[in-house]
C-alpha cells in the first residue's frame, strides 16, 4: 500500500471507528431531552447533539490532535495539519427526537483537494455507508452504485425542508412544479441519509435547498463515488442555494427543471 494509500486508510478507519461509538451512544435514546432553540422554534439541538459531538471530536483528537473541526454544533477549530473534519453529530435531529428512524451521524474529512472520505452511520436503518474519494462508495462494506439511467416519469426523489420560512416556500414551489412529473417522493428526515440513499438505489434522485456543509460532506462523497452527480443550480457547487443529486441522467433533467 502507498503512503498516501495508508494515510486515507487511517482516516478511514478513524471516521468509522468514531461513527460506530456515536452510534451507540446515541442507540441509548433518552426519555426526555434538553432542548436549545437555535434559528426558530423548529430548529433546536436536544442535550444528545452536545454529546455526540462532544465524544466524535474527543475521538479524532486523540488520534489526530492538529486536524481541524467543523461541527453542527459548534466545535470549530482550525487544522494545523490540513486535514479538517467535518461533522454532524445527529443529522435527523428532529426524528432523534420524535423517536422515528433515520437520524444518522455523518463525518467527513477534507483536505485541501477537498472532502477526502465521507462515513454516514444510521444505525436505526442497520446502514453504515463510506466513501473514500477516487475509492469508491460503500454500505456495510458492499460496494455501491446509483440508478442510471432514470428518466423523470419514473424517478423517485428525496427532499428535505429548510429550517428557513422563505427557503421551506421555495422548496415547496419547486415541489409543486415537478410532483406531477415523476413517480413519487420520499422524506427521511436526514440530508445525509438522503444523499446515501440516492447512492444506494433506494431513491433515483434528491434535491434540497439550504443545506450546510456538515449536512452534506460525507453524503455529497459517497454519492458521487456511486456515481450520482451532486451540483448547485447551473451547475454551481452544491449547498445552500441548492443541491442536485441524481445519476447524469436524472441530474441533467432536474437540473434543466431547477433552472
Ligand atoms: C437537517 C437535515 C434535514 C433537512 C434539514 C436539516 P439536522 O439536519 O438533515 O433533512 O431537511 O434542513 O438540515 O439539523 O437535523 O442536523
């Protein structure tokens, strides 16, 4: 194995090894939360977000103490080694929350070339999807590709809906247009698990506005390296304007939709 070969290994399996232990912590679902309102009433972490993250970042800087940090929840730091993670604790909180699955946790690492592996663990789902940039897409070590080609009739499309009034009104415009196009829509709960679903095969394609970095850094990898193209309107990257994942057929047809 070259070097560079073995360094994306070790951050591979740091990223794993700190998903699964996340994954368990948040497994033990308490009965109440602690809630901190952020943007809006709708938009709030419960005490276990604060958890999660709290043991990821211990986990990586432990292993890796000059990486940086971008997380949900705030646990920025500057990296001195160029690699930085990026990180949502809980993805789905508000699902974590109601007790409903596919809340996941969704880590990534990026470096100056960009995100270099992508770990997304969604342990209600039984589903631990990775990617490793240029190495492939992953689920429960399986390898996987997206659906291509689906033409728009027959597309079944994820979504999500923006914490934001004015970005959630436009969604649902978009929404409007497209719903009598295609087969059918779906709604998990968690951006991450979204994008992993479109990698998987078990959605044709996926689009939402407003998303952050942490929602789509691990997702946006492992579905490109299945094979899914994730842009922006007009090509532009994705995030929070917009974001496009499908196969290139599907892609290019939403996109020409999205305008
Ligand atoms: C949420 C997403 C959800 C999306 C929300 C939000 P959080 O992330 O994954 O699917 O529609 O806008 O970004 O806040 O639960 O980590």
């Amino acid at each position: 194995m070259s070097s560079s070969a073995q360094f994306t290994q070790e951050i591979l399996d740091l990223a794993l090894s700190t998903s699964r232990k996340a994954g368990e912590l948040l497994m033990k679902r308490p009965d109440s939360f602690d809630l901190n309102q952020k943007s809006s009433a709708r938009d709030f972490a419960t005490h276990m977000d604060h958890a999660s993250e709290k043991l990821i970042v211990e986990s990586i800087l432990s292993a890796r103490p000059d990486d940086g940090i971008i997380g949900e929840e705030g646990s920025d730091r500057p990296s001195k080694s160029g690699i930085t993670w990026v990180i949502d604790p809980i993805d789905g909180t508000v699902n974590y929350f109601y007790g409903l699955p596919g809340w996941n946790v969704s880590i990534a690492a990026k470096d100056s070339d960009g995100v270099l592996v992508g770990v997304v663990n969604a342990p209600t789902l039984g589903a631990l999807w990775h990617g490793v940039r240029g190495g492939g897409a992953f689920l429960n070590g399986k390898s996987i590709r997206c659906n291509e080609p689906v033409p728009m009739q027959e597309a079944l499309l994820g979504t999500g809906f923006s914490y934001n009034s004015d970005q959630r009104q436009r969604q649902a415009e978009f929404f409007l247009d497209i719903v009598r196009d295609i087969r059918d829509i779906r709604r998990t709960g968690g951006a991450a698990v979204d994008l992993c679903c479109v990698a998987t095969g078990w959605t044709d394609g996926y689009f939402e506005r407003d998303l952050h970095e942490w929602d789509l850094a691990a997702g946006g990898l492992i579905a490109r390296e299945a094979g899914a193209v994730v842009t922006g309107r007009n090509g532009g990257p994705a995030g929070h304007e917009m974001t496009i994942c499908a196969g290139p057929t599907l892609h290019a047809a939403l996109a020409a939709r999205i305008g």
